[in-house]
C-alpha cells in the first residue's frame, strides 16, 4: 500500500500509465499529461533537485499559479525526502522574507518573471537563497543572476543523473514512509508573523481518503484548480485528493481565462470558497439586468418556484407533483441554461469552505439545481472535519463529523477536534503548537458553535470575535460580525462588509459595493462616474445599499438571539479593501481588528453621531507604487426593527 505521495503517483503510473493525469491550457488548446509521462518528469526533477544538492528533510518553496510542472516539483521534492512550502502568488516580495528564513530554504522553484523578480528582490534579506528554477522563461531571456536557470535545465540535469545513477530514483522513493512531513503550509497571518502548519503524508492523505468515501470520489472526476496552490483547500481537493482518487485535474491558461475554461471541462467535482460563488451570481445579476423585460419576468417567475421547492428536491423531499412540473418546466427555461453558463452542467459534488458562507447564497446554489455543500476544517486539520451528507444538506450547519473525526464543545462555547489529519506541530514554534494542542491530543479550532439535534456542527463565528452589545436597549444581545457581514454581502451591490458592535451600544459597517454591479446599475439609470471612489459617494447608491442594510435588519430581526445585531449606522468606504494593503489576508478574509484600528476615525464617526468624515488613505498598487486616496464620506442612519417573539 503506497504510503507517501510519490509512492502514490508511481502506483498510479504502473496502474493506469496512459490514463489522464493533468491537463493545462496552453494557447487555446489543452495540453493533457498521462500518469506515465507525470513519473518520468518527476523522476528527472527529482533527479535533478539531487544533482543541485537538495537534501532530504529539506525546504523547497514553490510559488506560481496551478501548473502541472509546479505539481511535479513538489513530488520531485517529496520523492527526496523533501519538503515542498507553497507560497501565495499574489504576495508582495516581502511576505516571502519571513517564511523563507524561517524554513531556511536554499532552493525555489517559481512560475514566471513576476515571482522571478520578488525572490531576487529579497535575496539581500535571505542570503542563503541560493538557486531559482523558472517554469515560464517569457521576459527572462537576458537575466544574468547566479543561481537562476530554468526548469528545462533543471530537467536535462536530471535526466543525466538518471541516466547515471539510474537505481537512485526509486530507492529514494523507497525510503519514504507516511509519518515523513509531506509539506508546510503557512497561515494568513491575521495577527502577526505566519505560522508554518507542518503536515505528514500520512496526515494528508488519511484525510483525502476520508473525503473520497465520503463523497464516493472516482478516478472519473474532473477538477479545475485555478486557487492559489498555497491555500490547504485547493491543495487538499488539487493534489492530495488527486492522488488518493487518481482523477484528472485541470489547470486554466490564465486567471483570465477561468470562466471560459470551466464551461469547457465541466467539472464533475468543484471546490471554491464563498467570495467565488457570491462572484458568479453577481455575473448572474449584472446579465439578468441587462435581459429583456419578458426574460426578467420568467427568471424571476422561476426563481421564486426554485427558492420554494429547489433545495426539498435536492435533498429528496416529498414535493407536490403540480410543484414538481413547475420547477421541470423551470429548469428547461431557466435553471439548466444557467447552470451551464456558470460551468455547472455536469458538477455532481460541489463545496464551499474557507469561511462562513452567507445562507441566502447557499440556498440560491442549491435551488437550481447545484449539489453545493459545506464542509468545516482548517489548515491545521487537513481541512476535512466535517461534511455534508447527500440529502441531509443545511444552510445554517456545515455537516457532520466525518470517519475518525470527534467533536466537543467546552463550556465557553469553543469547538475542539480530535482527527487523524492534525497538524504535526507549527513549525518551530512550540508555543503555539501548545497553545492549540492538548497533551490528550485535541486541537482547538478557534471557532465558536455547537452540535445540533440531528448531529450537525453549526459554526456561530469565531470564538474570539462573538460580542455581546453593552447598553442601550439591547444590552446583553449577542454579536457576531461574520454572521451579519455574511448576509449583506449576498447582495450582488455588496462585495465586502466589516460590521463593528462588541462591548458597544449599537451595530455600525463599513461596506465595499461591487464595483461591476454597482457601475451596471448606475449606466442603466444613466447615472455617471468617474471611477470607485466618485460612485461611492453618489446619493443614489447610498438609498440603494440602505435598502440592501435594512432587508439584513429584517431578517435579523426574526432571529431573537441575532435581533440585537442589527446595523444601525453604516457608510461607504471610498476605496476596495486590499490585501496588498494589509486590509484582507491572501485568502480574502477580512482583518477586522487591523481595519478597526486603521480607519479608527470612521469608527469614532459612526459611533460619535457625525454625519459626514473626512479620510485620507494611503494605497499600494500593482506596479509597487504607492499614493492617497481621499474622500468625505456620509454616514447613513438605517432602520432597524423590533424583534419577533417565538411562538410558545
């Protein structure tokens, strides 16, 4: 039984040599890569990682988008003995400085010229950087640096060190065994320096084993993975599920090109987090707007048929047969074609995780007719914890504990974990390996929430950001920002939402609009502007987000453990929060204490009764330049409601 990835990927070569393993757009046309051809490249990169003087138990980093040679690099490392750390592509040069001191690497292996030019940004700071590989040599023609050549060399080397050695290979990967690490992921880094979860093979692929029989996963799957290789989540479902299953995963040409290249794979198994799906339905909505009277008319006749009886079918409810008919004739008109706009004809699974996703959003996925489930973990947990099982799906839960899972809630509301996917340690920092970890071996995830009758793990928030509302006249009301953030933001005129309320009176936000759907909005009422900041600050779009803020009020309001989070005040900011401004982590979760603290004097403003503030904000963009962006922003007063008494 093979007990490393590596091993994995040989089993599958000898199985099923000729059979699809990856395929990468390139130019238009789709490039495949059969699990033979996979093995005699790792084989030579790993051959030639050792000729360079990679050494088992070491760190390569690997930074680029989803590409079969990248993927081949990291088993090619792995096959070692080695380490592969993946990094976010989309990180500035500096973010890399403190991973790669602290995982001492001497070798990366990077896509193209973009990440070429960060790591030769940063060799002054990381002197022991010695030897870069380059995937794509577009641009790098006439770089003269030591150490750096491209991953053709690095192929050619190797293919002669086979040649010379040709045994070593395979006793290298022989020598592997499941307790090895396998890889070191590091976190986003919301309060500090990054920490380096570090994970076993055995740990990985217990838990893509468990998510494969689970959701009876086959090598017949279609995957698109077009996240960032950094994120545990399109790891786990693009490469430690790709081995335990052995189905095909599909790199798209470029960031770009991703709506086009999922309607032409048609995955058959999909993961994305919720900032992706609230994406596509805004596409959804901004087409929608631009439709014909009559086409607005049945698309909202039929949506109003697939919200009612949509998820009861999904789940394999009883519905009435007149019911039944109305959503068929729906999904002929409407439900099908959509869903094969959006890539979806042939998705059998589907998940979101990575953060809360908001349940309006969920349901909407699910009404026509999209096997969309949630599933709970974390990068220290291998990600599966907890999943939805087929025809038990909820929108305010995120499934059951999965086989070898246990769950326990303390007294505090704090949900623990014990699971064969736990992380090892957090790479030297036994601290915060203690602080996470009890010596009986449960993990402790942060989060707040708890089981309900049925079994279901239902996340509240995490446990650190749940508040309570102090005076007025919901003192004692509990607040739990994510929950209200995640409800806003499934208008396709909200992008992101930080709400603000613990220890205070009252519930006040900040609110992003959509600058595509908003902008849609605007011209079709022939409203001008000049660009995010001059639309921000329109009269126009102030009545149209209030509307959006005071439907989340009534809602909540039905809800007498939410009623007092209600939002009270809110304004637009005049600029997109941004990760590169140190506003969003790189998996674009909101840093709700950094934003509080460095737009301190909008909080005072909404707080203090103002009507309107000055701000000026510095921003860094793409290019490395940086400049001001500033603006009097209004702040809207909302209508909140009473809230509603539950039946006795």
């Amino acid at each position: 039984m093979p007990a490393t990835f590596p091993q994995t990927m040989l089993a599958h070569a000898q199985a099923r040599p000729d059979a699809p393993a990856l395929r990468e757009k390139s130019f238009g046309i789709w490039q495949t890569i059969t699990w033979a051809q996979l093995a005699q490249l790792v084989r030579h990169l790993a051959c030639g990682l050792a000729q360079a003087g990679f050494t088992r138990g070491e760190h390569l980093v690997v930074v680029g988008e989803n590409r079969p040679r990248l993927y081949a690099s990291m088993l090619a490392a792995q096959s070692l003995g080695g380490i592969p750390v993946p990094l976010y592509q989309d990180a500035v040069a500096s973010e890399f400085v403190f991973p790669i001191n602290n995982a001492e690497v001497r070798f990366a292996i990077v896509e193209d010229q973009e990440q070429v030019d960060k790591l030769l940004e940063l060799r002054a700071q990381c002197p022991q950087l010695q030897r870069i590989w380059y995937d794509d040599p577009r641009g790098l023609r006439n770089y003269q640096e030591d150490g750096l050549t491209s991953l053709d060399q690095l192929i050619d080397a190797g293919r002669a060190h086979d040649t010379a050695h040709p045994g070593f290979f395979d006793t290298e990967v022989a020598k592997g065994n499941e307790h090895d690490v396998a890889a070191m992921f590091f976190t986003s880094g919301t309060t500090g320096n990054p920490k380096g979860v570090v994970h076993t093979h055995f740990t990985l692929l217990d838990r893509a084993t468990a998510g494969k029989v689970f959701d009876k996963l086959t090598e017949r799957e279609e995957v698109l993975a077009y996240m960032p290789p950094a994120w545990i989540g399109q790891n786990i479902f693009s490469y430690a599920q790709w081995l335990a299953c052995g189905y095909i995963v599909n790199c798209p040409e470029s960031a770009s090109t991703v709506t086009i290249d999922l309607k032409e794979i048609g995955p058959t198994y999909y993961f994305a987090p919720p900032r992706i799906f609230e994406g596509l339905l805004t596409s959804v909505t901004i087409r929608m707007e631009d439709a014909s009277a009559l086409k607005r008319w049945l698309y909202k006749t039929c949506m109003a048929v697939a919200r009612r009886v949509g998820p009861a079918l999904m789940d394999g409810k009883p519905v009435s047969t007149l019911d039944r008919l109305k959503y068929r004739l729906g999904d002929v008109l409407i439900f099908g074609p959509l869903r094969n706009t959006l890539g979806f004809s042939r998705v059998r699974v589907a998940y979101t995780a990575g953060e809360a996703i908001g349940p309006d959003l969920f349901t909407f996925y699910r009404s026509i007719g999209v096997n969309l489930k949630q599933l709970y973990g974390s990068t220290e947990t291998a990600v599966f914890v907890c999943l939805q099982p087929d025809h038990e799906v909820k929108a305010d839960t995120v499934g059951v504990p999965i086989d070898g899972v246990e769950i326990k809630v303390t007294d505090s509301g704090e949900i623990l974990v014990k699971s064969p996917g736990l992380l090892k340690q957090y790479y030297k920092n036994p601290q915060a390996t203690a602080e996470v970890l009890t010596r009986d071996g449960w993990y402790h995830t942060g989060d707040a929430g708890f089981l309900d009758a049925t079994g279901h793990l239902k996340i509240i928030d995490r446990a650190k950001d749940v508040g309570r509302i102090m005076g007025g006249p919901n003192d004692g009301a509990m607040f739990a920002p994510k929950y209200v953030e995640n409800k806003l933001k499934f208008f396709p005129y909200i992008k992101e939402a930080v709400a603000f309320g613990d220890k205070r009176e009252k519930v006040c936000a900040f609110i992003n609009i959509d600058f595509d759907a908003v902008g849609n909005w605007a011209e079709k009422r022939n409203l001008p502007y000049a660009g995010y900041t001059d639309l921000a600050s329109k009269p126009e779009v102030f009545n149209l987000i209030r509307e959006c803020v005071e439907q989340v009020n009534a809602d909540l309001a039905a809800d007498e453990r939410l009623a007092g989070s209600q939002i009270c005040r809110f304004l637009i900011l005049h600029k997109e929060l941004d990760a590169d401004d140190g506003e969003l982590t790189r998996t674009r979760k909101v840093r709700r204490g950094h934003i509080g603290e460095k737009y301190q004097v909008l909080v005072d403003a909404l707080y203090g009764g103002k009507s309107e503030q000055f701000i000026e904000t510095a921003v860094k963009f793409e290019d490395g330049r940086t400049g001001a962006v500033s603006a009097t922003l209004k702040i809207i007063d909302v209508r909140t409601f009473p809230a509603l008494k539950r039946a006795a």
